[in-house]
C-alpha cells in the first residue's frame, strides 16, 4: 500500500512540474493583501502560471503586481494575463487585466508590471499567466496581490 502512494506522490509531482503551474499557499480568511516573494524562471517554451485562493465574503478590485528580470537570452516580449474566477472546479475564468514588457531593441534589467481592476467582483481565485516570445529566461522575482473591499 505504502508503494502505491509512493507512485501516486510521484506521477502528481510529474505532472504539476510539466505543467508549469504553481499554487501559491491560500491567502488566510480575511487578509486581504499576499506577498510572494519566491524566485520563479519563464522560458520562451513554457508559459507559467500562479494560482492565487483568496477566499472573501465581501466584493472586492484587486491590484496584482509582478516584478520581472531579465535573467539570460533575449525575450522580444513577456506577457502576464491576469484572471479570475469564481470556482477552480468549473474552471470558467475570466481576463481581468494584460500587460506586456517589450524587450526589444534592448532589453531593461528589470520592469514591475501593476494590473488593476477597478469593478468589483466576487472571484475567490487569480490566476497570472506570464508568457515569454523570442529565445531567452525571465525570472519573476516577486508578486502581490491587493484585494480592495467595496
């Protein structure tokens, strides 16, 4: 029995590794701001994705802020996309805001991208999506996220 979850513990880290998906620990009830400060790489061959659980019983606009840094090659661009929605069972969610760092003629050492949202919603999850184009390694080095109770 011991083996089988072994193996289970295994193909689940398999996946989420080749997935490029990164659940970010759960906002705690109330709170209504999270700091990530930990080190994430975007290549030109895999987007990335952050999920964030911010479970609120009020509605609320949310600022998301990511710090990125050029780390080795030449992206021509990097795009963040930032969602949210209401159920990760459902899976139905909705853009909130894009921005795109453009690295070309020259790539700056770093950039921080703010989305906001200025309608108040329900979502209790975010996602970011950050995408690289062109041949090169990006490091997302921070994140927030700021939720504003209306």
């Amino acid at each position: 029995m011991k083996k089988y979850i072994l193996l289970l513990i295994v193909l689940m880290v398999g996946v989420f590794a080749s997935a490029q998906s990164v659940t970010l620990p759960a906002m705690p009830f109330g709170d209504t701001y999270q700091y990530i400060p930990t080190d994430y790489t975007v290549t030109n061959t895999t987007a990335r994705t952050f999920i964030f659980f911010a479970p609120q019983h009020e509605k609320n606009t949310q600022d998301y802020v990511i710090k990125l840094d050029s780390v080795s090659g030449n992206h021509t661009a990097v795009a963040v996309v930032f969602y949210g929605g209401k159920s990760l069972i459902k899976g139905d969610w909705t853009q909130i805001g894009t921005a795109t760092w453009t690295t070309v003629p020259k790539p700056s050492a770093d950039t921080t991208i703010i989305i906001s949202n200025a309608t108040a919603n329900r979502y209790r999850y975010f996602k970011a999506t950050v995408t690289g184009s062109g041949s090169g390694v990006t490091k997302v080095s921070d994140q927030e996220l700021k939720l504003w109770r209306e």
